[in-house]
C-alpha cells in the first residue's frame, strides 16, 4: 500500500452506512495512511458509523447536524483540540423531502426548497468557513454532486437546483480561499444505490439507463468515487481548484443514448 496521504488529516461527513459514497472516501484515504475524523447525522447512524469508525481506526466520531450550527462548531472545536490544524474535508451531505423528488418541480415547496438548499448547498459554505481557520497551510474540500444540476433528470427536482448552488458555490470557495492555498473542488459521481438514492422515484431504471447510455457501459461504484477523492485531497491534484470532476463512466458526454443499448 501507498503513502500518498501520510501526516494528513481528513474530516469525512455523509457516512451513513457502508454504501455511502463517502465511507469509499474514507476507506480510500485511510488506505493511504489518512488519519480520518467522521461525523455521523444522529443517534440512529451512530450505531452504524461507529463499526465503520473503529474499521478505519479512527477514535474520532462526533455527531453533526449541518442544520445546527452549535453541532458544527462542535466539530471544529473538538478538531482545533485535537489535532490543531486539518488537511482536507469531505462533504457528501444531502436532503429533501421525498415527496418532493417524484412529481413536478414546480410544485415544490418553500420549506422544502429552503431546507434543500440549506442542508445540500449552503452546508458546504457553513463548512468552508470552519475549515479555513484550520488550513493556514492550505487543504483541499471537496463536495458530492450529480449531473441533474446541469441538465434536467428525472425525479431529481428540487435536488438538481440545490446541485447547481451547490457548483456555483464551489467555484466561488475556491476564489475565496485560493490566496490561502485551500483548494475546493466537486466530485460529479453517477448513480449509485444509496440511502439517500432511495428517495428518488425510478431510480432503478435511472441506474440501468446510465449502465447501458455511459461511455464504459456499466455504473461506478463508492470505490470508483473513493479513488477520485483520493486523488483530489491528495497532493497529486495540487494544480485543481473550482473543477467538477465526473466520476459518471463518461455518462455527462454521451448526446444520444449508445446504439448498443438494450431495452429498459
Ligand atoms: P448517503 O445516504 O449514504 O449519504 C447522505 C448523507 O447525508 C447521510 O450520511 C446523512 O446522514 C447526511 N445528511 C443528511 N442530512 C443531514 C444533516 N442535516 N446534517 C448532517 N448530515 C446530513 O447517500 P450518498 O449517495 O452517499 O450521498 C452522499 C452525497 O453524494 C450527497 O451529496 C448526494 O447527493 C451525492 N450524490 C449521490 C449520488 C448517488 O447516486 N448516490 C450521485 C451523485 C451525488
């Protein structure tokens, strides 16, 4: 194994169970020596976060809710305590209602689009703030993000209007704290069979549809992710800020469904 991430010390938040995209993150980094804090969203995923925790050897495991900024400033405090300074942060949080993420989005509603926004953009902002006080030697943050804020897809909705906030404020971060060396990029990852993916209607025909229309013609996985943060909190991406970066199998290219594809 590698030592790409070794003397580097990573906040990873999203880890709701082995599936998530950011337990391939943390499993990725740890793999090449990370030393890795994880923030888990209540007591019902404390349960599940903490094996995780103890898998990566971390002893770090600190409750968040990004709707609480006392619980934020928790976080940081506890970090700014224990290890002084943060090399990276990993944000792979989002949420809307579920009802809102089938039918139309014009129907969206105010509180619904208001908490969306919250929890899946203006998180990572809240974050970023935090974060900056300890990088004074620069670090890299990096979001989760999904194609459905570029172009229209099914079901995605209001999601598709906090994801493209969301890019927009990746691209204003890494403005922001470039000076400092910070770095700020997204991950633009295809579909996968998530907690959070459950609440999209359809989304097994979503799944096959990009198996058969991406470029290499079969969906990624969280270690198909996991490698691709690797690399953008690692030192190896040292000359990448404000980048959406498509982790999708090439879907995001494609024009036309692939002449091979089967029927759905
Ligand atoms: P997941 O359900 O494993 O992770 C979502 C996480 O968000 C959970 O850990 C949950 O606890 C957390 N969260 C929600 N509300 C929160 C709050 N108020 N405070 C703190 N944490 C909160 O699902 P995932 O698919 O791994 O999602 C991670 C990220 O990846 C999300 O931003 C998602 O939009 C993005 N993404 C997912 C896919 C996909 O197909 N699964 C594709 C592209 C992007």
């Amino acid at each position: 194994p590698g030592q790409l991430m070794a003397g580097k010390r990573g906040l990873i938040m999203g880890v709701a169970n082995n599936r998530s995209i950011a337990w391939g993150i943390a499993k990725a980094c740890a793999a090449q020596g990370a030393e890795i804090a994880l923030t888990y969203q209540g007591d019902a995923l404390k349960k599940r976060v903490e094996p995780l925790a103890a898998e990566l050897g971390t002893k770090t495991v600190l409750h968040c809710d990004v709707t609480d900024g006392a619980s934020i400033d928790n976080v940081f405090d506890t970090l700014a305590k224990e290890w002084g300074s943060l090399d990276f942060l990993i944000h792979a949080i989002a949420f809307s209602d579920k009802n809102e993420l089938d039918g139309r989005y014009v129907d969206t509603t105010e509180k619904n689009f208001t908490q969306s926004l919250l929890i899946s953009c203006y998180s990572f902002t809240a974050l970023a703030k935090r974060a900056e006080k300890l990088m004074p030697n620069g670090g890299s943050l990096v979001t989760l993000t999904y194609y459905g804020a570029e172009k229209v897809m099914p079901h995605y909705n209001v999601m598709g209007v906090a994801k493209a906030a969301l890019e927009a404020s990746v691209r204003y971060l890494a403005a922001d704290l470039g000076r400092t060396g910070i770095r700020v990029n997204a991950i633009s990852a295809g579909p996968i069979k998530t907690l959070a993916a459950s609440g999209i209607a359809d989304f097994r025909y979503i799944l096959k549809w990009n198996e058969y229309n991406s470029a290499l013609r079969r969906n990624v996985t969280i270690d198909d992710v996991g490698n691709a943060g690797l690399y953008l909190v690692s030192d190896l991406s040292r000359g990448v800020s404000g980048e959406i970066h498509h982790v999708d199998s090439g879907y995001h290219i494609q024009g036309m469904k692939n002449e091979d594809a089967p029927d759905i």
